[in-house]
C-alpha cells in the first residue's frame, strides 16, 4: 500500500486549512482529522475545524486547533443555511478539506459560489460509499485522497470519468510509540479491568474492536466463541467500543444470542474507552469480522504493531492489510469452520506478527501536508 512520497510543507507564510466533518467525535473520520490539524499546528500554521461539537473538542482545542460548531453533518433543507457562514470563512482559507459527503456537498456549493480567490479544494474518501451522485461529490477534489488501494480501486470502477492523477494514497496512521512492539499492560490494569468486568477472568481474550453495528460482525464474534468452546478451548470475548448510546436494541440483540449460545458469562461489551492499547496488548487475538469490506482497518496495524496477531475476513482494506502484513490470520469472508480452525491454530501456536515499517502517524501526517503543498505550488501560492 503505498504512499505518496511526502516532503514538507515549505511554504513562507502561515496558512489557514478548513476540515469539514460531521461532528468531532469517536471514530477513524474524527481521529485523522484532529492528527492533521495537531501536524499542522505544530508546523506554525492554523487549523480549523468545522462540525458539530463532540468529545474530541476538547483535544483539538488543547492541540491549539480551532472549532466553528455547524451543524453541517444534519441532512435538512435548512443546512443551506450553513453556506453563508462557510463562504465566509473561506475568505481567510488556504486549504478546505472535506472528508464526508454531506459536508463535502455544502463545502462544495459555498466555494463554487465564492467570488474572487477560492481556496484549493480536497477530499479524503475515508469510506467504501454507496455509489452514486451524493456519493460522487467525494471525487470533486483538486486533489482526492483514499485510504487504501482497495479505495482507490473502488472509486476508479464505479466513477470512470474520475481523473486517476488526482487521486493520492495515504493510509491511515498509528503512534509507533503508544503502540509499540512488545507493549503488554500491566497486571494491576488488568485486575482493575477484571475486577470492572469479572467474566474476563480466567481464559484468554479474544478483542473486536468496533462500534455497536451488525456491520462490525459481532454476531460472528459470538458464534466462533461457542465454536471454540465446543472444540474444547476456553477463552473470553471483548466487543470493545460496542455499548454505544442509542445502540441498547442491538446490545440486547447480541446478549440474547450469547445466552442462547451459552456463551452469555463469557463475553465483556464496552463502552468505547481509552485503553484501546492495555485490551489490546492483553489479548491473546484482536479479531475484524467486519461483513462489510472496509476501508481501512486501523485496528489491524495497531494490534500487528504491538505484536498480537489478528485474525480476520481477507476483504476490504482489511484483507488489503493481512495479506501484507500476517497473512495466517486471513480467511475467506463468511467462512466460519475455516474461522474456527485459524482461531484453534492460532491459540495453539501463539506466533509473533513479523516487525514491519510503515502505516506510521506521521506518515499519514506528513504526507498529508504534502498534497496541500503541491496544491499551493500549482497555483503559486
């Protein structure tokens, strides 16, 4: 999965970069870009970021980034009263970056009907969307960032009129240091953990990192927990980040099936939590079971990072990832005995993920700047 090559942002004045996203909160969307904006801070310049108001506010602000609350992710005719605000905050921008159809739509239309100078425009297609022309205005870049290649394979298939000069490959990234090889919790993390949910005691864990969404295959989580218990292995299930406000129909969804597996005493449900890194270090196996492809799989790399093999469906971004980085933890999507059987060998033989380079934070940072570098030396800017 390549990058593209990345140099700095050599500019000789302050710029101003806009990203529009939906709101501020958890998820791979709100985190590249509260990263983006603490690169560019940290590189003298300013960083603005327009949503609505969620729990990473407070690091953005803290980073020395700036938020202008609109409520530009709410799907009403009355979001067109957002334009006026969004034009005028362009004025002062160099860069506007969007990284969601909704908002990309009303950054489009308000910088389409500026006059005089307009800012350079970019995107980031984070996602596998529905194709379409809501969906196509993710391709309206000067310049579209993607993912992955499975991304940018995607979007050069469904859209044929796409430019594919325009498109730039840049994975996500992870904090090598935060995740790095070898990091294992302590125990005294661990008792508090075990003591918040007792049932995680006693056999190793298994790790789903997701939200509270049938996509994410928690049902499939489930089933190889009862598939492992009949073959004879015990072991425990985190659906880490799954008890999600709003989401109680589907946790109470997901219980009833653990009863009715007979696995109910041996699964945890979290709500998201700050100690993604303590879990998963403290896993015997991070699981992505997602029935849909995705984009990427951030969670993949932060786990291979550590050195705890992931075991997961070989479609997507993900596949993408474990054929690259741990191809014994890939298996055909849906497949469940072969699920099972990698699961048990797994387990068994507890094999150490290969040291790889890449998919590193300020890879994805620094390339990042990059293109709004090349950006400004087209225009001369």
């Amino acid at each position: 999965m390549p990058i593209i090559s990345s140099r700095p942002l050599a500019v000789s004045r302050r710029l101003t970069v806009v990203q529009l996203l939906p709101a501020l909160d958890a998820g791979g969307v709100e985190r590249s870009t509260l990263e983006v904006a603490e690169a560019l801070v940290a590189a003298g310049h300013r960083a603005i970021v327009v949503s609505a108001p969620g729990r990473l506010c407070a690091a953005l602000t803290a980073c020395g980034g700036e938020h202008r609350p609109l409520a530009i992710g709410v799907k009403s005719p009355f979001g067109l009263r957002h334009l006026f605000a969004l034009r005028r905050l362009f004025q002062g921008a160099d860069i506007v970056h969007a990284r969601s159809r909704l908002p990309a739509w009303l950054g489009y239309l308000a910088w389409r009907t500026m006059r005089g100078r307009r800012p350079a425009f970019v995107t980031t297609v984070h996602g596998l969307n529905s194709v379409g022309r809501y969906s196509a205005i993710m391709t309206r870049g000067e310049r579209v960032i993607v993912v992955s290649n499975t991304v940018r394979d995607y979007l050069l298939a469904h859209y044929p009129g796409l430019d594919a000069t325009r498109l730039r490959v840049i994975p996500r990234g992870i904090d090598a240091t935060h995740f790095a090889r070898g990091y294992r919790a302590s125990g005294d993390w661990r008792a508090r953990f075990e003591a918040e949910y007792p049932q995680a005691a006693g056999a190793p864990w298994l790790c789903l990192p997701g939200r509270g969404t049938r996509l994410k295959g928690h049902h499939d989580a489930l089933r190889l927990l009862a598939g492992l218990r009949a073959a004879g292995t015990d072991a425990r299930l985190i659906l880490l980040g799954a008890a999600q406000s709003g989401r109680e129909h589907y946790l109470d969804e997901l219980l009833q099936e653990a009863a009715r597996l007979g696995v109910r005493q041996r699964i945890v449900i979290t709500p998201p939590r700050a100690d993604v890194r303590e879990v998963m270090s403290a896993s015997a196996l991070v699981l992505q079971l997602s029935g849909k492809p995705e984009a990427f799989g951030r969670t993949v790399i932060e786990a291979l990072h550590l050195g705890v093999p992931v075991l997961g469906y070989a479609h997507g971004g993900v596949g993408e990832l474990l054929v690259e980085c741990f191809p014994e933890g890939a298996v055909a999507l849906a497949d469940e005995p072969a699920l099972l059987a990698r699961a048990l060998a797994l387990l068994e033989q507890r094999p150490q993920p290969r040291v790889f380079s890449g998919y590193r934070l300020q890879d994805m940072q620094t390339a990042t700047l990059a293109v709004y570098a090349e950006l400004l030396a087209e225009r001369g800017a």
